[in-house]
C-alpha cells in the first residue's frame, strides 16, 4: 500500500508529552500514512511510550540509536520513508486531526513540492497563546517564478509543512548547528516551482517556560551560519535575480529573529560578541538601518506591526548599531 505521507516524529526525553503527540497523529484523517518514530537516545521512559503506540497501530516504525541531536534523528527518519510526502512533527508539539489531510490534498491540487500550513504556540495546559501566520496576502498556490515573495518573510519551520520526498536526495538537516531549519528550509524552497498554503493554524507548537531561559547560548552565532549557506545557494539558484527577496531573508532572519535571540542572553560580554557579530553580518550584507526599518512582511511594515515593547526593543538596538561595541 502506497503511503501520501511519511510522518518523522524525532524524541528525545518527551516522556511528557509523546502520547498527546502520537495521539493527534495516528488520529489523522488522512489514514495512508507512515508513522516513523526515531528514539534518540532517550534515558527517559520515551521508549516504553513508543512500544505501546507500536503495539496498536502497525503504521508506527520504531528505530532507536545513539544520541545525535534533532537533525541526525530526522536525516535517519528519512532513511526510512517510502511516503510521497514527508513531515516532520515535533515531539512535545500536537498537530489538528486534519492536518495532514488537508495538507495533503492541497499539495496535490496545486502539484506543489511543498504545503504548509500557519501554527500557534500553546503553553503548557494547551492554551493558544500567540498565532505565527505565513504569508496570509499571498493565495494557497504561489508559483515561485510569478511571485517570490514569501522567500523573504517566510517562517522557516520544518514542523509546518509536508515537502516532496524527491526535494531530500540532495539535502539533509546540517548536523551539529542551531538554526537546523533556517539553513535547510529555504534550500528547499528554492528547490521548488510551486508552494501550497492553507492559512489555519493546524500546528500547534508548544513552548516550554524554561527552554526559553536555559537554551540561549554562543550557539545563536550559528544564524549566520546558516544564512551564509542559504546565501550562497540562493546565488546558484534558477531564482537569483529575485536580489531584493533574499536582503528580505537576510533581514527577518539576520537581525529580526537573532535580535529576538540575542535578548535572552544572559552573559553579558557573551551579548556583547553577538551584537557585534551583527554589526559586523550587516554591514557585510550592505544592510542599513533604512532597510531595516522599512523591511515589510505579509504587506505591511513589521516593525510597526510589533507590540509597542518589542518595537522599542528593536528601534533601541537600531538607534544603537554604530555603538555596539561599548554595549
């Protein structure tokens, strides 16, 4: 039987919240699906959470190996897929019921190479907290070569879309880097024609309290890192000239994302190098303040569509580029 959708769901120590995760999925109304489960190394009772799915759903494929971080576990999932689709979905996020489904069809429709969908983070009782749209200007079909717009505002989550399983016989997650999506997803996209979109919000993304505080770290500096390397691909790509779209990339995920990256860190001479590995990414980038405070998203102008808070977080640290070094 032909699998739509090859679904890798990697965990590690998730024992809290796998079961609601396997439950949205093998509750999918999309039923030709694959369920590939890679247990990366967990010392929790993940493992035994996984078994019992096993034992009552066939379509669920456990593999178990050393620990090698997100990226290695989903590239090893991708071993194992024989889907049309693949999909990755976080193990302490859940997914709507539809959402394969959905995603699926409108792939197919439109003969997109990938379909995605909008998220909303949820806390820890599953009250939506805050929404994080795609593109909701732009219709469900977007042909690249007509409209290249979404390559420069794009939120770059794997977890959101099902991707045309031939778009990963060249690319794989970059192994050992943060920023995993951010340097593959855009790849991908540019390896594309055609991108389907569905504006509601089936992902739900789950945002623990303490992995904000606790995982902010040198790592950050990887952003460059993976921008660098969607940079160089972008310029060998059949959508090169769209010049304008990756400054937009450049300018979301370089200053915008990594600022709000940035806030979190505590070490203080730590935030110092990392302002002025921005000073030093934007001025090699030839991005000024102008770019910065006129760069649009979804039509309108992002700074001004912030919360007065962040607004004046991200105009203080404008204001301050030339000053970076005695922050």
């Amino acid at each position: 039987m032909k699998n739509d959708v090859s679904i890798i769901v990697p965990v590690y120590n998730t024992e809290k919240y796998l079961s609601k995760c396997l439950d949205s999925i093998i509750n999918q109304t999309l039923k030709s699906i694959e369920i590939i489960v890679v247990n990366d190394g967990s010392n929790d009772n993940s493992q035994q959470i996984i078994d019992e799915y096993c034992s009552k759903d066939e379509r669920i494929k456990s593999i178990i190996k050393e620990n090698g971080g997100l990226s290695d576990a989903r590239n090893h999932g991708i071993d194992y897929v024989t889907g049309e689709y693949i999909a990755f979905i976080d193990s302490d996020d859940y997914i709507d019921l539809n959402m394969m489904e959905e995603l699926y069809k409108k792939a197919v429709h439109h003969q997109a190479e990938i379909a995605l969908c909008d998220l909303v983070k949820v806390d820890e009782q599953g009250n939506e907290f805050r929404d994080l749209p795609q593109s909701p200007q732009l219709g469900d079909k977007i042909v690249l070569e007509n409209d290249f717009s979404l390559f420069g505002e794009m939120s770059c989550f794997a977890c959101n879309k099902i991707f045309k399983k031939s778009l990963f016989k060249k690319h794989r997650f970059k192994k050992g880097i943060h920023f995993e999506d951010i340097e593959l997803i855009p790849k991908l996209v540019l390896d594309s024609k055609i991108i389907a979109k569905i504006n509601q919000p089936f992902y739900k993304y789950f945002e623990r309290q303490d992995s904000i505080t606790k995982t902010h770290t040198k790592k950050g500096l990887d952003m460059f890192l993976a921008i660098k390397e969607v940079t160089n691909y972008f310029l060998q790509s059949n959508y090169a000239e769209n010049i304008e779209q990756l400054k937009r990339f450049q300018i979301i995920q370089g200053y915008y994302s990594y600022l709000a990256y940035v806030a979190y860190v505590k070490d203080k001479p730590l935030k110092k190098e990392m302002l002025l590995e921005l000073k030093l990414f934007l001025n090699n980038n030839n991005i000024t303040k102008k770019n910065i405070i006129n760069y649009q998203r979804f039509g309108k102008n992002y700074l001004h569509s912030l919360t007065l808070k962040k607004r004046m977080f991200y105009t203080l640290a404008n204001t301050n580029l030339n000053l970076l070094n005695k922050i």
